[in-house]
C-alpha cells in the first residue's frame, strides 16, 4: 500500500556532479548508489530517497520542491551554515523572517536553494503537549 511505501523524490538537474557533492559533502547525506540513467540516489531518513535526475536546460521550480522535517530549525541552520549553506530572508506581507526563520501558527520554516537553484525548506513543527 501506497501509505506504507518510502519516497523517492526525483530531482532534476542540470550538474550532477556538482549536485551530488551538494547533497553528499554539504547537506551530509549519505549516496545509496546510481542508477542506470546516472542519476545518484540519497538517503534522505526513514527510508525516504532524495534522486538528482540528469537533465538539460533544467529550469528550478520558483516554489519549494523539498522540504526536511527537523526537531530544530535554528540547530540545522547553524550546521549548514557551517558547512557553507546560505539562507534565504524575507519580508513579505505574508511571510517574515528572522534569523533566517518564519514563524507560522507555531510552526518554523527556512529556506535554502541547492546548487542548482532548486528552493528547499527546513521545517519544524509545533509540538502539542
């Protein structure tokens, strides 16, 4: 059944080499192999997949294509800046940040693009006691 499979969210990009050492070197995910297109597939939690699909004159999505699931957003961006990730901020009428942090009905996102311009999020949610 469909609500017990893992996903696999393919990615298209245009510089696999230079995506893979995005995911691989400056997200620290850990590469589970290739497939026979050459696309690279990484684990991405609980049995989820992140695969960086080769294609041409690939264009980013202008809206979030993934999102990771964290305990805490302010802890993951302090690694990732570390490791050289930059953050987006905005001011927007319907969406601010502080910190590089947006805070939304208790729940916390922030935003970074990948080497190939492609928008991800971190996202915590809020936790009810």
């Amino acid at each position: 059944m469909l609500t017990k499979s893992a996903i696999t969210t393919m990615l298209p990009v245009s510089d696999v080499d230079r995506a893979s050492r995005f995911y691989g070197e400056t997200l620290g995910l850990t590469k589970r192999g290739t497939g026979p297109d050459g696309a690279p597939y990484f684990a991405a939690g609980m049995g989820d997949a992140i695969g960086l699909m080769p294609a041409k004159d690939t264009v980013p999505s202008k809206h979030t294509v993934l999102s990771f699931e964290v305990d805490d957003v302010a802890a993951e961006i302090k690694e990732l800046e570390a490791r050289g990730v930059r953050f987006e901020d905005y001011d927007l009428p319907d969406l601010h940040t502080e910190n590089h942090i947006a805070e939304m009905g208790g729940e916390k996102a922030a935003w970074f693009t990948d080497s190939e311009g492609n928008i991800l999020c971190l996202h915590q949610e809020n936790k009810i006691s």
